[in-house]
C-alpha cells in the first residue's frame, strides 16, 4: 500500500484508522481483513480487534443475521503475521451484542508505574 496516501487521506477526513475488508470466496461469515493507522504511527496493524468488531456490525447490517453467528476474520498474512480472530453476533433479551476474541501471543510482560 502507498502509506502517504493513507496517511493523507486520514489526516484528510480525520480518521485514526482504515480497514479494508472482503469475504472469502463470496462468503458471508468468513472474511479478509487489513488495518492501517498510518496518523497513528502504524502502517499496518498484523491483528485488530477493534478493527475486526467493527467489521462485524458492518456485517451484521449487510446481511442481517437473526440468529447467532460466528464471524471469521483473518489478517496479517501478508505480513507474516497469520492472525485470525473470530467475532459474535448474538441475540439476547436485551438485543443484540457483539463480542470479539482468539489465540495470543504474550510477547511482553511488566509493571507500569504510575
């Protein structure tokens, strides 16, 4: 990706993060995801959450699913950082939530101060 014109465009609009996102072979729970946030200081994000429910609510309006529903999500792979998340859309009595989560990595561990 060109990462100035990424970062031009979300200084243009004021936005912190673009994602981009497509279902795999024309599905409608499995899906494609990269996540940029060049204002941010980060080009690509390999895996995110954030990026991924938000994903799903856009799903969730698009097709309108009226039972529960597992979402697949990977991302990363073209940075060799193969990532996959899985989200929710469930149904309850109070409506209908989202939740998010998979498999991770600890990669550092310590005490913030403050």
């Amino acid at each position: 990706p060109n990462f100035a014109d990424l970062l031009q465009t979300s200084e243009e609009f004021s936005h912190t993060r673009i994602i981009l996102a497509g279902p795999k072979n024309g599905s409608k729970t499995d899906f494609e995801m990269r996540a940029f946030a060049p204002i941010e200081g980060v080009n690509e994000d390999p895996v995110c959450g954030s990026g991924s429910l938000a994903l799903t609510r856009f799903v969730q309006d698009a097709y309108g699913f009226r039972e529960t529903t597992k979402i697949n999500i990977t991302q990363g792979g073209r940075l060799g950082r193969d990532g996959h998340i899985e989200t929710c859309i469930s149904f309850k009595d109070c409506g209908i939530t989202y939740s998010t989560g998979g498999d991770t990595v600890t990669i550092i561990t310590g005490c913030i101060t403050i």
